[in-house]
C-alpha cells in the first residue's frame, strides 16, 4: 500500500498475487456461506427472536455434538489470531535464550494448545476424537517423518524462492538478530524442545486438532485443509514465515485428513523443524570441513545454504510416490470396512 501511495508500481505489483488470492478466497468462502444458508431450512423459516448470551452459550454446551462444526472450527482460528495479535502487542521481544524460551512456552502452551483442548472439552462430547488422538496403523505413523525428509529440499527452495521474491526489510533483519544470535548461542537440546518439539504438539492440537475436525464437518475436505493451513500460515509473525507455512500446512492438513491421525502430524511438525534447526546452525567453514555437507548443499549468497538439484528432483519424486501411497491407502481403508461390514450381514443372515 505505501509503495502504491509512493508511486512505486513496479514494487506494488510483486504483491500483487497474494493479494488477489486473498480476496478470491473470501469471496469463494462468503459465496459457499450463503449458499450453505440458503440452503438451511432453519435459517429461512424461523420466526424472528430475540437473541441471548446466555442462552445460547447454554444451548451450544447442552446439545453438543460429537465433533466441532464448521462454525466452531473458524471460532477456533479467529480466537487464536486474535490471542497471538494482543500477546505480540503487550509481551516485549526477549533478548537472551531463557527469555526466548519462556516466551515461546507460554506462547504455545498457554495461548496455542490450551485453548484448543479447552474449546474441544466444551464444545464436543468426543475430544478424544475432536483432537484427532486416535491409534494410527504403524506405516502411517512412519510416513509423517519420512514425507518430512523427503520435502525439506523443496521446502528449502521454496522459501528461498520466496525470500528471493518478497525480501524481508532491514528493520526486519535488525529485530531477528538478537534472536538469531540467542538461538546460536544456546544448547541445541533446549533450541529443539522449545522451537522444534513444542510448537509442533501445540500447533498440531489446535490447526489439525480442533479446527481441522470442525472444518471437515461440512465434508468438503480441501477446503477444510486450506482453511486450516491459512489460520496456520498467520500465525507466524513474519510474511515470508507465513507464506512458507501455508504451504506446509497444506501437506500436514492432507496427512491428518488422510491418516485421521494427529500423530503422525505431529512427527512431521518434529522432524521438519528440526531439520530447519539444524541446517541453521550450517555455517560456511562448517560446510567447508563436512564433505557430507558439501555432498549435499550448495551455497546461496553469503550465508544461505541450498540443496543441490539432484537432491530437489529426489525429493519430489519420493514426496510425490508418499502422498500417492496416503491417498491409495486411504482409498483403500474404507473399501476393505464395506467388505468386511459386508461379510458380518452375510454372516448374521446365516
């Protein structure tokens, strides 16, 4: 908007898609809201009354269902952006790891995560099932880091591309360092528990927990997944963190949809943090030393580090073969219960 008052058009104009997309987006959503209205007898026949708080938060917890609805799903969203706007108004940024690190805590604990599991008490009879804490086969539970390790070299180039694209500003560099330069310094174990371990449990339990489950109560699975992954992408604080992370969300929303698991999205969130973890602590004289890291990355710039091509056709390749393979095994899943719901009718008429 300040490059367009300035004159600046050629700057304006890079912003130009995610702009639009935006607004496509609302307008697809307010489109299939009315519709959805229109289509509610309840909505249309109902004499006028008066509304109350008190009674209706009385009939949303006396008949609750099993699962959120789409309603509660973007209640869900909304609360928690608006509870990450007001902590980022009134908490000043720490300086040092300790800060960094209790900061980060009571952000994901108490603002993220708890919330979430209280909404899925309330709201519904099953939070069990709300928060997808469900058992998972074994090879569902292995593919969420697998599919983790196979995407790291795209997600890499993705957010380089990026960066490339929509360079962060001065003033955003100059407020990172002193992060940056408290990540370095600190133990690696504390910096995966805190930036790679927990963001992943809370994170999972409120974008693939709750408001996943609410979303997908309509059965229109990818527009819950990319609902989800916007309330996902906008809670981080930086605009090339989010668009990265909308991307990614859309991944860990068709994994959880595929898998009706949280937990092998949790173990994707892990593993694919903790390689960011590690790939920034790769230094040039590190890489210089390691023959492996030369093996396997490229330098980009004076401090950037980016997976060699072969390694990016690699990745799509076998990320590709892995989403096919959730894709089949989820086709496969309910085919193999007809079957055998099936043979017990059979049985019973016997």
């Amino acid at each position: 908007l300040r490059a367009l008052v300035e004159g600046q058009y050629t700057e304006a104009l890079v912003f130009t898609p995610p702009v639009l997309a935006v607004t496509a987006a609302g307008c697809l959503l307010a489109i299939r809201w009315a519709v959805d209205q229109f289509n509610n007898e309840s909505v249309l026949f109902r004499d006028s009354e008066r509304w109350d708080l008190g009674v209706w938060v009385r009939h949303v917890v006396r008949d609750r269902g099993d699962l959120p609805t789409f309603a509660e799903g973007i209640l869900c969203g909304v609360v928690l952006l608006l509870i990450r706007f007001f902590a980022q108004t009134s908490i000043l940024p720490p300086n040092d790891w300790r800060g960094i690190a209790v900061t980060t805590l009571v952000l994901q604990i108490g603002l993220i995560a708890t919330p979430a599991l209280l909404m899925a008490i309330v709201l519904t009879r099953r939070p069990w099932r709300t928060l997808r804490l469900t058992t998972v086969r074994p090879a569902s539970l292995v593919v969420g880091p697998l599919l983790a390790l196979a995407l790291h070299p795209t997600v890499m180039s993705l957010s380089h591309a990026i960066q490339t694209l929509y360079p962060m500003s001065g003033e955003t560099l100059e407020a990172l360092k002193p992060f940056l330069a408290a990540v370095e310094s600190a133990p690696l174990w504390s910096v995966l528990l805190v930036i790679a371990v927990t963001p992943a449990i809370c994170e999972e339990l409120a974008f693939r927990g709750f408001v996943l489950s609410g979303l997908q109560s309509t059965g229109r699975k990818w527009t819950a997944i990319l609902i989800s992954s916007f309330f996902f992408g906008v809670m981080h604080s930086v605009l090339q963190q989010q668009l990265s992370a909308f991307l990614v969300g859309i991944i860990i929303g068709y994994l959880a949809a595929q898998t009706r698991s949280l937990w092998p999205c949790v173990l994707f969130h892990v593993t694919h943090n903790s390689l960011g973890v590690l790939v920034g602590q790769l230094t040039p004289n590190v890489a210089d030393q390691q023959p492996l890291w030369r093996w396997l990355f490229h330098s980009i710039g004076e401090d950037g580090f980016g997976y060699h091509w072969p390694w990016l056709i690699e990745s799509l390749v076998v990320s590709c073969a892995l989403l096919g393979w959730l894709r089949w095994r989820a086709n496969r899943e309910p085919a193999a219960n007809f079957v055998r719901g099936s043979e017990a009718k059979m049985s019973a008429v016997i």
